[in-house]
C-alpha cells in the first residue's frame, strides 16, 4: 500500500510535466503567428486577474477565519 502515493505522484508530476510543455508550446506557435501587441495586452489582462483572484480569494479567506473565529496565531 506504501507504494500506491508513489506511483501516483509520480504520474501526477509526468502528466503535468507533459501537459505544461505543451501548452506552452502551443501558445508559443500562436504568438508567432499573430500581432505581438496583442499577445502583450492579453497577457497583461490575464496577469491583472489574476492578481485580482488572488486577492480575492485571500480576503475570502481571511473573512472566513474571521468569522469563524480561528486562531490564527502560532
């Protein structure tokens, strides 16, 4: 049973390993073919959100603790 988290992780990490070349490879491809200033205000916006969801999801989170009322503190 030892082994079950071993074999799993280590398909886990080749698949994402593969699936992450891939993607950036095909949007490599897409870059090279179409205007470079779109390319950059894409990925300015999609930075932006997702900052923005970050930040969300943190307050989020600390919203919830609050409520809770979690002891955050060590």
């Amino acid at each position: 049973m030892d082994w079950v988290p071993i074999a799993f992780g280590t398909f886990k990490v080749v698949a994402l390993c593969v699936a992450m070349f891939f993607a950036i490879k095909w949007h490599y491809d897409q870059g090279k073919k179409g205007d470079r200033k779109a390319l950059l205000r894409s990925i300015a916006k999609m930075s932006a959100l997702l900052i923005l969801a970050a930040l969300v999801v943190a307050l989020v989170t600390f919203a919830l603790v609050r409520w809770f009322g979690l002891d955050m503190s060590y």
